[in-house]
C-alpha cells in the first residue's frame, strides 16, 4: 500500500478550498450580476417616468410665471387707478371744496338772521348747566359762570 505525504495531503486541502472558494465566488458573482440586471431595470423605469414628469413640471413653471405676469401688470394697473382717483379727488375738493364751504357758510349765515327775527317776540332760553364738582359750568358758547 502507499502511504500519502504530508505534502500531497495539504495539496488534497488546499484543492478542496479552493473549489470550495471558488464555488463561493461564482454563486456571489451570479447574485451580483441578477443585482446589476434589477438596478438597470429600476434605472431604465425611472427614467421612462421622469422624463414625461420633468415635462410637466417645465410646463407648470411656464404657465405659473405667465399667472405672475399676468397678476404682475393688474397690480401695477390697480396702481394707476389708484394714482389717478387720488389726483381726482384732490382737484374736486380744492375746485369745490372752497366755494362749497363759502356757500353753506352764507346759508347758515342767512339762517341764523332769519331765526334771530323770528325769535325777537320769544324769550331766549336758558342756558343748559352742568353741575362739575360742586359748581356749575356753562354750556352755552363763550359764557363761563
């Protein structure tokens, strides 16, 4: 019979762990290579729907910038308008501020000597007083007590 080495049988081990590491490699080279072909799908995917996103959101920002365009010269019309009634109402009060005061004036004037006839054969009244901390105050125009 022949009697095995210790040389040849720690070639059978190394053998053995290398096929066995081998074995090992090609299985993990197998599950990283069906990894690969998913990541390229999933990549393929979001591209396919990215594209037509991407499309839709340029679209949307296109049509928001013409809405602020849009809101952009109404502010800016609302501003004139603005402007302009300003400036209208300062020429109306001093074209008729002036002469309307000076005829309600005349009209209160001519009141005033119309009722103070009237009230001639009248006694005047008496003015109204107001007790204010025990003395009594006037309410009449200009008199004081």
């Amino acid at each position: 019979m022949h009697t095995v080495s210790g040389g040849e049988v720690a070639g059978i081990l190394v053998a053995v762990f290398w096929a066995i590491l081998v074995s090992f490699l090609a299985v993990a080279l197998a599950r990283l290579a069906q990894t690969l072909k998913a990541t390229t799908k999933l990549v393929a995917d979001v591209t396919d729907q990215a594209v037509p996103l991407l499309a839709e959101a340029s679209t949307a920002v296109r049509s928001a910038q013409t809405q602020i365009e849009r809101v952009d010269a109404i502010a800016s019309d609302v501003q004139e308008v603005t402007s302009n009634a300003s400036a209208l109402s300062t020429t109306v009060a001093s074209t008729f501020g002036g002469p309307l005061v000076k005829v309600v004036a005349f009209g209160y004037g001519v009141r005033r000597a119309i009722s103070g006839r009237k009230d001639d054969d009248v006694p005047a009244k008496t003015p109204r007083r107001t007790v204010i901390v025990g003395r009594a105050v006037s309410r009449g125009r200009g008199k004081k007590d």
